[in-house]
C-alpha cells in the first residue's frame, strides 16, 4: 500500500501556500520597498516633530510646555505614537494592495493558480499574509516612534514615560488597526485588475471617503465615524482616556469592514478569469 500511494502529489495546505506568500513578500521588490519606506516614513515623521520642537525651543517668546502639552496631549509621548499611527494607514494601505496587485496587474497570479488550482485557498493565504505583515509593520512603527519620542520629550523637560501597560495597549491598537488596513486594503485589491486601480481604491477610501462623507447633511458626521480609520483610530487611544468604552465596538466595526471586503473579493476572484 506505501508502495502504491508514495507517487501520489500531498495536497497542497494553507501552511504550504503561506510559505509561499512570505517568499513572494520578501523577493518582489515593490512590496519590499513599499513596508520599508512604512516603518521609516511613519516613524520619521514623529522624529521630524521633534525637530520642530527643539527648532521651537530656540525661538524667543514660544512657551515650549504649553505646545507639547497641546499638540500632543497630556502625555505626550503617547500622543506621538498616535501621529504616527494616523501617517501609517495610507502606506499599510498600498502596501496590503500590492500584495495582490503586482501578481494580477503583471499576469504572475495565473502561474499561482496553476500550483493551487484553489482560489479560496490563494484568498487566504494572501490575506493572512497581508495581515501578519502589516501587524509587523504597526508594531515596529509604534515602536520606533515610542525609541524617539520619548528621549526628545525627556531632553525637553517633559515628565518621563513609562512603558507600562498603557503605552503597551496604544501600541498595540496601532498594530492591530494597521493590521487590519492590510487586510481589507488585499481584500479591496482583488476587484481590480490593474495596480493603480487596487491602489487608488484603498487610498481613496482612507483619504478621501472620510471627508467626502462628513458633507452629507445630518448624517454626514454619523456615517463618517463608522468608516475604517475612524474605528481604527480609537484603538490607539490611551484607556486612561476612557477607551475602554469605545475599543471593543471599533474592533468589531473593523473586523465586519474587512468580513465584508474578504467577502466581495472572494465572489470577484472566483469569477474572474485570473
């Protein structure tokens, strides 16, 4: 019997699949550039902000405390981390596009179906990995920008920050908010074809659908909340704040924007011809 089955191909799992994925992830180089220039630029920019303020400090008559404290709250180093949780999305965001975009816009996705014949199973693993990788991203971000921030703000005389429990959690909402941007970011790359499309969709509906939708009279204001980078951009705000009330329905607003997206894509891809 071994003899009589050894011949016979395993069939292919979703770990074989995701191997394949993180291969593909770290070998094309416009996804590789793509989370370099997230993590740098993200992070960056909370490095540029502390250059103003030092710039700010020199500058006669410009009470440095009371700038801090109102461009970036009442712990500031936090709020630092949230600046740069609000500049990642749109970078996550082309990111999460291209994982799907520069295989179906180059016509590559046709030799990944030829290995998987299975689309659910392509789907996913694309999804996963655009997931796992943007987690990654949020999570280097926030950390990046919590190794900056708080030796500026300390070398400005602002009361140290402690990485406690608090800073763990505005990290880690960041993470998961970006995380999740990825994911639906891959999910809304399936209905087009072409990579500028993929990503001018995603950018549009982090960028411009917020403000677009705020014009709608009386429920304008109302609709915008439930779009994704304003659920998202409540998990980085610190429990001390009074989070705790909000962070579970955002989570959950979130993952029914992605269920949704994941949905679409599945019916798109499944009937495309690649």
């Amino acid at each position: 019997m071994t003899a009589l089955t050894a011949g016979i191909p395993r069939r292919t799992r979703l770990g074989d699949v995701l191997r394949a994925e993180r291969i593909k992830l770290g070998s094309i180089r416009s996804t590789r550039w793509a989370a370099i220039l997230a993590v740098v630029l993200s992070a960056g920019f909370t490095g540029l902000m502390a250059v103003g303020l030092f710039s700010a400090e020199t500058e006669p008559g410009v009470d440095v405390d009371r700038l801090v404290a109102e461009t970036f709250g009442p712990v500031p180093t936090l709020g630092a981390i949230g600046f740069a949780m609000l500049f990642a999305p749109a970078l996550v965001g082309v990111l999460g596009a291209l994982v799907v975009s520069s295989e179906r816009g180059t016509g590559l996705i046709a030799a990944t179906l030829s290995a998987v014949p299975r689309r659910s199973l392509v789907l996913g693993a694309k999804l996963i990995a655009s997931t796992a990788l943007s987690f990654a991203l949020g999570l280097t971000t926030g950390l990046a920008s919590f190794g900056i921030a708080e030796p500026a703000f300390r070398a400005l005389g602002v009361a140290p920050t402690a990485l406690g429990p608090v800073v763990v959690q505005v990290v880690l909402g960041g993470a998961l908010y970006l995380a999740l941007v990825g994911a639906i970011s891959t999910a809304v790359a399936f209905l087009f074809r072409s990579s500028a499309a993929a990503v001018g969709a995603v950018l549009v509906l982090l960028l411009v659908l917020p403000g677009i939708v705020q014009l709608v009279p009386v429920i304008g204001a109302r609709l915008a909340t439930l779009l994704p980078t304003a659920l998202g951009a409540r998990l980085f705000v610190p429990v001390e704040d009074g989070a705790w009330a909000t962070l579970l329905p955002s989570v959950l607003g979130l993952l029914a924007w992605t269920a949704a997206a994941a949905s679409a894509a599945a019916v798109r891809f499944a009937r495309s011809d690649a």
